[in-house]
C-alpha cells in the first residue's frame, strides 16, 4: 500500500505548550458539555497535549489527556478511570462563518492562538471533505497513518453531513454511501470495530459492513481513530422497527426471528475467525465472581438496588456451581440491543463493535460466552416494551421466545438450554443497566429496575 506524506504548513505554532496556553482553558470548559465526554460530573483537572498535527491551514488534529477529581461514587461497573485521551478535530480562523455558529468553542486570550476563532471543526464541510480526501490516498501526516482497502472505491467530492444523534462517538456520512466513526474516546490498540468487521469480511459473512478505510495513530502509543464503513442508507435500526411495531399494536416476532437467525450467523462466523477458549468448570466460578463484583460495586452506588442484592447474587452463585463446562468462549459483539442492528427489506446487518466504550479496551478483546450477546438482546426487547404506555410485557415475551428459536435455528443449539447462563448474563446486564441510568438518565431508572425485580424473585 503506497503512503505519501501530506502537507503540513507552519504559522498556528504546534509546540505543545503554547498550544495548550491558547486551548487549556477553552478546552476545560467545552469538553464536559460534549456527549461524547466520559468523566460527566467531574471537573476536568488538568490537560495534556499528546499529540497536535495541522491538516491544512487552520485545521488541527488533536488527541488531548485529561485528568479528572475522583468520582463521587465508589466506582463500579463503567466508572471512568482518573485520566482519558480525546480525539479533537479543531478549526481556527479569524473569522466564524454564520453556518458554524453552533460549533464555536471560544477565542483564546493567550499563546498563538490568541483572538482566534476556535470551533469543532467536524461541523466544517471542508475538515470533513479533507478527512476523506485522506482516507481515499493513503498517507501520513505526523503520528497519522490513513489506510484503506484497495479493493473499494471511495469516490471523491462526496457531500459530508454530521450525524447528530452520536453519543460516544461522532459520526460523519458522505453522500449517503459511507460513513466514518471518529472514536472520541481513543484508548491504546486496535478497535473492535475495526478488526472484527475486518475479520468477518475475510469470512465472507455479509451481515457486517466491512471497513472500507480507517485511521489510526502511531504517538504515545498505536491505537485506532476512525473507521469507514459503507453507509447502509435504505436500512432502519431494530430500536425504531421495534417502537413503530409497539405504537401500531403490531407483533415483532418475525423481525426477531430473523434477528436472532442473523445473531447467530455472525457468531458462527467469528467463532471461525477468532481462536475459541475451550471452557471449563472453574471458569464457571472465576465468571461468577467477576459478575458478583460488578453487583457488589454497583449496590455501593445505587442504593436501590440493596434490596434485591441476594436474590441477584443468587444467579451467579447458580452459575458457579455448575459443574459441568459451559460453552466455548469465542469473539462476540459485546454491546448487542436494539440499536446496534439494521435492518433493509429483511435483511439485518449488525454493527458497532466497539463494545462498552466505558470499559477497558482490552476487556472488550477478550473472548466471552456468545450468551452474553443473547442476554444483551433480550433486555433490549424489554426496554422498548416498557418505553410506551402502558406496558406490553407479552410483547417482550414473544419477541424474546422467537429470537431464541431463530438463533436456535441458524446454531443448532438454545441458549435456553443453558439457563444458569442465561440468567447470569442478563442479571450482569440489568446490574450494569441500573447503574448506567442512575447516572445518565435517572428518569428510566425504573426501566432496569422491573428487571432486577424479576430476576431477584427467582431465587
């Protein structure tokens, strides 16, 4: 694959340290506002510029460190670490044109920088257009490396537009054929939702966008900025199928059939693309544990919890005293719901293997039980039916029996046969539901909680 290197022009002064005067305190005050930001309720303590690189004149990729007070719960589940390091695409200029307005961040008082126009420049038609242009020839530009597929062609000149409905991340479409997921959040290694796209595309499994082209840097450390993917423009995600389905008084139970066909055609094929770890009963107990952990730590948090906290714990204790080996660990989606599938006529696409961005990048490598995207799943059915008014719990019933049977189908075996499992799984997830709304969105607290509920009462 041929690399050139792309211009860099001098005159915005990139040293690290009058840079970082210019932006330390703009930046200090912006980030927490974004999404995207992990450390919500923590003020950002200090900053530091591990890397700045100028794409053209006026436009700056950043990948900037910060540190945070402790947080203000005994952790748990998705707690984020003490520091974090955010990819920043940053337009400066003299002036701000009017259809930029909301992406202004501030005019710096200090440092080269100073009495600028500093704003997000992923709103910038032409930072975007220039991301492109980078992905589509190859190169590098500082600790930047942009590689793509030779065998796809990634027209130039392609409209860029923001989606605005990112959280963790940030997305942008071109021309409706592809679209790019910026990782804000950057940890060391490889994405997930780069090599396992990569990996499946090798297989020859069709469920998955393959990557078309990605990005990635090589300072502190080499890890993983950005993947291009084509953009499935005809296909609507399983969470709006599913409200439309509830809104109208329709069933689901063929869509989640198919789903769980598609499920289990994607698990099959990353079992043959990933090395399996052969299971045994003691990894039964060391699961267990991990799981009454995360509980222990999230009962510490959320004090709703405590009333249920034994029967819980009674699903793990279940599980680890199974003493037969459970099924083969192998590769899995990680972070599977509603949201994370597509579906166009009846074809369903799987996407976004980043897995729990809020955990270590190394944990959502690891291979795991395929239940636990199963369990995933089945929680998600109960969320969308408890999302109207009032409750359908026999929807959730039917969609949740006729995913199994259709996964069933495509695997030749039934993740209800492995009840411990199962309920171990879903209970971890439900756990780490309770928690995750508690601090982002307390008004679907309840939402998790009928779940903790139920699964409690089945001790």
């Amino acid at each position: 694959m041929a690399k050139t290197a792309l211009h860099r022009p001098s005159g915005l002064g990139l040293d690290s340290a009058p840079l970082l005067t210019s932006l330390a305190e703009l930046l200090r005050a912006w980030l927490p506002r974004q999404r995207w930001f992990a450390g919500k309720g923590r003020p950002v303590t200090d900053l530091t510029l591990v890397s700045s690189t100028e794409l053209y004149p006026g436009c700056l990729h950043l990948l900037v460190r910060t540190e945070h007070l402790d947080p203000p719960s005994h952790g748990g589940p998705g707690t984020p670490p003490p520091d974090d390091c955010y990819q920043l695409l940053l337009g400066v200029g003299d002036v701000l044109p009017p259809r930029l307005t909301h992406a202004f961040i501030g005019r710096p008082d200090t440092g080269p920088l100073a009495d600028m126009v500093v704003y997000d420049a992923l709103h910038d038609p032409k930072a975007a257009g220039k991301l492109l242009e980078c992905l589509r020839r190859p190169g590098t530009a500082g600790p930047l490396r942009f590689e793509r597929d030779t065998r796809v062609a990634v027209p130039a000149g392609l409209a860029p537009r923001l989606l605005e409905t990112e959280q963790s991340n940030s997305s942008l479409v071109y021309g409706d054929s592809f679209i790019l997921k910026i990782f804000r959040r950057v940890q060391p290694g490889i994405n997930p939702d780069l090599e396992v796209p990569w990996a499946l595309s090798r297989q020859g499994c069709t469920r998955v966008p393959a990557p078309a082209a990605w990005f990635r840097t090589s300072r502190p450390q080499e890890a993983t900025l950005g993947v291009l993917q084509p953009y499935l423009r005809e296909a609507a995600d399983g969470w709006t199928l599913a409200l439309e389905s509830l809104a109208a008084g329709r069933g689901f139970t063929d869509e989640a059939y198919e789903l769980g066909r598609a499920t289990a055609e994607v698990h099959l094929a990353l079992a043959s693309a990933f090395p399996l770890d052969m299971p045994s009963p003691r990894q039964n107990i060391r699961l267990a544990a991990a799981m009454s952990e995360r509980l222990d730590a999230a009962v510490r948090s959320v004090s709703e919890l405590q009333p249920y906290a034994r029967g819980l714990r009674s699903a793990f204790e279940a599980l680890a005293a199974l003493d037969t080996a459970i099924r083969p660990a192998q590769r899995i989606h990680g972070d599977l719901h509603l949201g994370q599938v597509l579906r166009a006529g009846r074809q369903w696409s799987v996407i976004d293997f980043e897995g729990e961005p809020a955990r270590p990048l190394a944990e959502r490598r690891r291979v795991q039980s395929p239940v636990r995207d199963v369990a995933g799943m089945l929680r998600s059915f109960d969320y969308a039916a408890r999302s109207r008014r009032p409750w359908r719990p026999e929807w959730a019933q039917s969609c949740r029996e006729t995913f199994c049977a259709g996964y069933a189908a495509e695997a030749r075996w039934d993740p209800r046969e492995e009840p411990e499992l199962l309920r171990a799984y879903e209970t971890d997830r439900a756990v780490y539901e309770v928690l995750y709304e508690a601090r982002h969105r307390p008004d679907w607290l309840p939402v998790p909680m009928a779940a903790v509920r139920r699964l409690a009462e089945r001790c």
